[in-house]
C-alpha cells in the first residue's frame, strides 16, 4: 500500500486501487436534494473517497423527515438540511471540500451552480418540474447524470434497479419523466434507480401541479409513506454508479 494513501480510505484503496482512489479524490459531484435517497448517496460519496461534493437543498429538518433522512434527528430539528449534513460530511472526511446550497434548483436559478464543470450530477429532487429542468441542463452540459426516481410506498429495497429511463417499468414518477421529457422534445439517454413495487392500497401523489394519471389529479402537496431502507438503498446504489464509472476508467 502507498505511503500516500489516506488512511480513512485504506480499504478502499485495497480493493479498486491507489490509482482509483485518487480519481475519486480529483472528481466533482453535485448531489440535487439531500432527502431520503440524496443524503445517503452523499454519506455513501464522501465515504468512498469522493474530494469535492456539492450539495443543494432548500428545506429545513422536520419531524417527518427522521424515519429515514441522514442528517434528521431529535437534535437537528429546524435547522437547514445541507448545513448539518455538511457538518456530518465533513465530520467523516475534513479534506473534502463541501459546499453546502440552501436553495431550490430551478430553470432561473440553474447557472448559479455551475453544473458544467461537475464530473457528475446526482437528481434526487422531489418536483418534477424542477427534476425535468435539471435533467435537460445537465445532459445539455454533458455531465455524467444519474437520476432517482419515486422510492415512496415501496417496502422492499431487494427491488430497487438501475436502468435507462426509457427502459424502466412499474414506477409513476418515472412514467411521469418520460411523459414531460416527450413533451419538451428531449430524446436523451440517462440511468435512473427506481423500484417497481407499488403498493395498490395506498393512493400515489406526485409533487408535480397540473398533472394527472389513470387514478385521478396528482396532490402536489400530500406526502407519500416512505421507509429508510428502501430510501437508502436507493442512494447506496446511485453513489455505487459514480463508483463504479470511475473504477471503469470513463472519467
């Protein structure tokens, strides 16, 4: 093992190798909502090796959010998501750079981030609109993108894929995708997690306003049930694909 190695990443560094674990080091991500599914892929991220993580989220911390977001406890209620899980991050590895957005993503406000010069986007955003907005900019810029899709009423995490968006099969908010992306002309490829569970008995609502599907209006306003192993393995697997694409040599 080199002498140049980090030890907190020593492991790491015996399975993929010194020369992968510096890649990861040298790569960018932007990590888009920082929930259920995107702060486990930012833990995951920064556990990895990963030396420059950016992460964005408006929200505060909320009782609602403790059965299954990182960064939620009876200690953080109230305050700013990416604050106190960048704390957290920086906690695990304080030689990675962490910038911490406490602000929405949206076509307006999407320079501002410089989406361009990331080696890799990660979409774990709520609103569709906004999800649909950040899909197109990204892929414009030619970043490596990765997507999730619906991980609510869902209970088995074994279920949970990666596959092109195109190709997905038994997910709402992924057939809701490819609908708006028909829509605005988008004809790109992109791989996306997402579960073909869908539990029957529990009505699905889709942040999305004006939208609607064969069970009536989507609420833009009525939470889904969620559960933090489906939700977390969901991130586990989005922070295994940027993994996995540097191991490969494609960055």
């Amino acid at each position: 093992m080199s002498d140049t190695v980090n030890p907190l990443f020593e492991r790491l560094a015996m399975l993929a190798g010194s020369d992968v674990l510096e890649k990861l080091q040298r790569t960018k991500v932007l990590v888009f909502g920082v929930g259920g599914v995107g702060s486990w892929c930012a833990e995951a991220l920064v556990r990895s090796g990963v030396g420059k993580i950016c992460i964005v989220d408006s929200d505060t911390v909320c009782e609602s959010n403790v059965n299954r977001q990182l960064q939620a406890t009876s200690q953080t209620l109230g305050l700013v998501k990416v604050e106190v899980l960048k704390e957290r991050l920086l906690e695990i590895n304080p030689r990675c750079e962490v910038t911490a957005w406490g602000k929405v993503f949206s076509r307006e406000s999407a320079g501002e981030f410089n989406i361009e010069k990331a080696d890799y986007v990660i979409d774990a955003i709520d609103s569709l609109t906004h999800k649909l907005d950040l899909i197109e900019i990204s892929c414009a810029a030619g970043v490596s993108f990765f997507s999730s899709m619906g991980m609510a009423r869902k209970m088995d995490p074994t279920g949970i894929r990666a596959a092109n968006i195109w190709k997905t099969k038994g997910c709402p908010l992924a057939r809701q995708v490819r609908y708006g992306l028909r829509k605005r002309g988008f004809r790109g490829n992109f791989t996306v997690v997402y579960g073909e569970e869908c539990l029957d008995n529990i009505p699905v609502n889709i942040i999305a306003e004006g939208t609607s599907n064969d069970k009536g209006r989507l609420n833009k306003k009525m939470p889904n049930g969620s559960i933090v192993t489906v939700t977390a393995t969901a991130g586990m697997i989005l922070a295994s694909l940027i993994l996995r694409d540097v191991l490969a040599g494609r960055k």
